[in-house]
C-alpha cells in the first residue's frame, strides 16, 4: 500500500465518522425535540389538574365557611 492509498483511506475512514457523527447529532436532536413537547404536555396536563384542585378546594372552603356561618 502506498502513502497515497493509506492517505486515502484515512481521509475516507474520517470522513466516514464525521458522517456518522452527524446523523447521530440530528438523531439525538429529534428525539430532545420530542422528549421536550412530551414533557411539555405533561407539564400542561398538570397545570391544569392543579388549576382545577384550586377552584375545588376554593369552593370547599367557601361551603366550609357558610356552614360555620350558620352554626
């Protein structure tokens, strides 16, 4: 094998893994993509389950005041 084969097939094997890095680069940043708008629902879900437990627990403490009102 000559410098110039071996040269080649250095720059090859490099170029290979610069390839493969960059996929993996946007295969990586899809899924944080993903992973970001799940989390993000979930988030949204929460925040309304807390919303609601807050109205609840407002209107239960109103009944809970107007009783001790007519105690």
């Amino acid at each position: 094998m000559s410098d110039q084969d071996f040269q080649d097939k250095v720059l090859e094997y490099f170029a290979r893994l610069e390839e493969q890095r960059r996929e993996d680069n946007q295969r990586l940043e899809k899924q944080r993509r993903e992973d970001n708008q799940r989390i993000e629902k979930q988030l949204d879900a929460i925040t309304a389950q807390v919303n609601e437990n807050t109205k609840s627990i407002s209107a239960l403490a109103s009944e809970v005041g107007w009783i001790k009102g007519k105690m």
